[in-house]
C-alpha cells in the first residue's frame, strides 16, 4: 500500500490539449468576465481537470459559464505513459493572459498545462503554460477565493432547437432597454401564452419604450409549465454569442433550458465546438415585465408594404446626416412610393424615393432612423408591411407575407414589431 501511495504522489497536475480548441472554449466564458473586476478572483477561469476531460469556468456573482471539453491527453506515442504519469488537479489563472497567451500558439500546437506540488485549496503558485518551445509561468489564486458555485436544480425544463432559439434571441434583443432606473426593462421577457381560442405559444418581448418586439415559438417541450423570466441583457447576449458558435455545427443538439425558484435562475446547456459543451447559468431580472400586449396597435388605416433590403439601404445614406439630436427620418407615404428626408441644421439634407405598395391618400409622419433600421435587420422577411394610424400612434411593422397569411390578428404572427413615432 506504501509503495502504491508513493507511486501515486509521484504523479503530475498537468494536462495537455490542442492550442485551437482551448482557444475555443476560453473564447465561450472569457465574455463574462469583466476588465475592470473589483474582486481579483473574478478575472480568473477555475480549470478542473479529471478523467480525460478537463472545464473551464468564469462567473461575474450573477452569470456563471463552464465549457467543458475532451482533453489530449492520449494523443501522441507516449499518450498511455503520459496518462499513467498525470493526476487530477484544480487551478485558476488569469483569463485574459491565459486567452492571450493560446491564441499565440499555432492552432495544431500541443499545449500543456502543469502545476507543481500539491494543489491545496489555500494554494497559490505558478502555473506552467507551454507549446513547443515557448513557456509561461502565470501566477495563480487561491481556490478558498473562487465564488460558490451558482446551481440550478431544474424545477421546470423545456427543449429548444439552436437555430429557434437563436432567431427568437436576435428578434427582439435589440429593443432591450438600456436604462438603469427601469430595470425590469433591462431583458427578455420570456413567457409562455395563449390567446382564446389559440394553441399555447412560447413569447419573447423586449420593450425600451420607443421600440416593441415580440416574437412568438411553437410551444417546445415542457413549455407550458415554464415559469414567467426576464433574461437579463447581458445573460442574452452572451447566449446569442454562444447560440452562434452553435450553429455552426454540422448536426448541434438542441438547447436544454432550465429554471428553478419560481424562477429565479436559468441554466442553458449547450453543444459547443470540438464534442465540447457549455453550461450558461444565470440570475433572473427580480421584476414585473409590462403588459406589452396594450401596446400593439389593433386599429390602422393606413397600410404600407415596402422591400425591406431596399428600405434599409436607404436609411443606411440617411444615417450619413444623423447626429445625437438629429435622428427623425421624415416618411412620406404616396402613391406608389415612399420619401426618406432627413435635414440637419449643421450639415445639410438628403432625400430618397423607395419604391412602395401604398394606395392610400399623401401621408407623413417621422421614425427615429437608429430604431428603424434595427426593426428592419431583426426581420426575416422580403417585405415588410407597415400599418398606420395617426402620427402620434405606434405603428406595426410586421412580414408582409406572414400579415397577409394571418389577416394580421397580432395573436396569430410570430413576429411583431411596433415603432414609436417622432414628431415631425
């Protein structure tokens, strides 16, 4: 038994993977943490190596990421030796030199990891980070600093294909609001709904009070018994990163979402490059999203359908003249053809004809081009069709195909997007 023991201490803390899929995975959780970390241990990634695998970790107290990946290990002719001579180990480095210090080495390089000694958790050393002929000796924290761990023992789970879930993120995220006093605004407000005599649907809504966007799915599996969520917008734009990585697979398994406390957290599981995965874990918004519903306008008598890609191309020149205090497009709907105009006191104006489906009488009213265009990008559609009541009431900007089809019953579209007006 002694001489097992010795043989067993003998052992090393290291691990080896290739350059390009630690860049990887270091790529999925270094967003999360932060330049600027009041707390030191928060710009460090926890690596937890064990049994051929290895994670790395990164958390800001509120977000919580962990990619977990295959290591290299086996690979090579002494593969069988080096595993004999290798233990498990834990240890946290500093995430962006760590980053930096990969993204260096060639992509095919054997990187190898090593720490000395015997890794306790008040232990603080220098990690040895090297490929080829180059090394690095980085400074490690104490594991007795590293944050609990954020759990998520699903009270409620559903199931979401990548691309579905991707779309409905890109959808809406642009009208998250960014104002701090209006916190509950600050998200995705993601819920399950039903309209009379409609099956259920799983929504997404974001509101900043200028913008509306909502998007409605197919209820997934095990989203009736979803409770109500604001996602913040940092957890949602994190998850469109990876959601994007996702996509790029050949066959990406589909999106395991949970919640837990009523709620309170979420918790996303997700494939990632090299047969790896990644782990999102997230606090909730603690707040009582606004019942968007009262803003969809349901009433209009003005209706306009436009080629979106032409519509975008034209706002884009207008931006040329776009200031912080000019921003107001100036939309005439005629016959046949839509005007843009935009004057700015200090440097000119400029004025486009888009061609446009409208058989109503001469009508103007003004958008805030920064919002328009987002609307316009967040659409899937060829053509957009636009319904208008007044100046001063919100107008609906939906798929022209998708209203047509839905006699556009605003429960019946998957998409809807409702714009504030400018005054003129």
């Amino acid at each position: 038994m002694a001489n097992a023991e010795t043989a067993a201490d003998k052992r090393k803390n290291a691990v080896r993977v290739r350059a390009g899929t630690l860049a990887k995975a270091l790529a999925d959780v270094t967003h999360v943490v932060g330049s600027k970390a009041t707390v030191p241990i928060l710009s460090y990634v926890k690596i937890n190596v064990a049994d051929g695998r290895m994670s790395i970790a990164a958390t800001d107290l509120d977000i919580y990421v962990e990619r977990e990946l295959a290591t290299d290990d086996r690979d090579g002719p002494d593969g069988a030796k080096w595993v004999k001579g290798i233990k498990p180990f834990v240890v946290t480095l500093p995430a962006q030199k760590l980053s930096d210090v990969v993204r260096r080495f060639d992509k095919d390089a054997m990187v190898t990891i090593e720490a000395a000694g015997d890794l306790g958790w008040e232990w603080s050393g220098q990690v040895v980070v090297k490929a080829g002929r180059a090394r690095f000796s980085l400074n490690a924290l104490p594991l007795c600093d590293w944050p609990a761990a954020m759990l998520v023992e699903p009270d409620a789970a559903m199931v979401i294909p990548v691309g579905v879930l991707a779309d409905a993120l890109h959808s809406v995220q642009h009208a998250v609001s960014t104002e701090e006093s209006r916190y509950y605004l600050n998200g995705v407000y993601v819920h399950p709904a039903q309209a009379t005599g409609e099956p259920m649907t799983l929504n997404f809504a974001a509101t900043d009070g200028h913008r509306l966007a909502r998007k409605a799915l197919d209820l997934p599996e095990g989203g009736a018994s979803f409770p109500p969520m604001i996602w913040p917008r940092r957890a949602v734009d994190l998850l469109a990163k990876l959601l994007g990585e996702a996509e790029k697979l050949d066959a990406p398994e589909p999106v395991m979402v949970c919640a837990n406390d009523g709620g309170a957290r979420m918790r996303f599981d997700i494939g990632a490059a090299d047969g790896g995965t990644v782990m999102l874990i997230s606090k909730a918004i603690d707040g009582t999203f606004p019942d968007y519903s009262r803003v969809i306008p349901t009433i209009s008598d003005k209706v306009a359908i436009v080629p979106r890609d032409e519509l975008i191309a034209g706002l884009d020149r207008m931006a040329v003249l776009t200031t912080k205090d000019t921003k107001c497009i100036r939309t005439a709907f005629h016959k046949g053809v839509l005007e843009l105009h935009i004057r700015n006191a200090d440097l000119g104006e400029a004025c486009e004809e888009v061609p446009c489906d409208y058989d109503g009488n001469s009508f103007v009213i003004g958008f805030n081009g920064d919002y328009w265009r987002t609307v316009l990008r967040a659409m899937a559609s060829d053509n957009v069709m636009i319904r208008m009541l007044d100046d001063a009431a919100p107008t609906l900007m939906v798929s022209a195909a998708e209203a047509k089809e839905a006699d556009c019953e605003a429960h019946k579209l998957g998409q809807i997007h409702v714009l504030m007006p400018m005054r003129v």
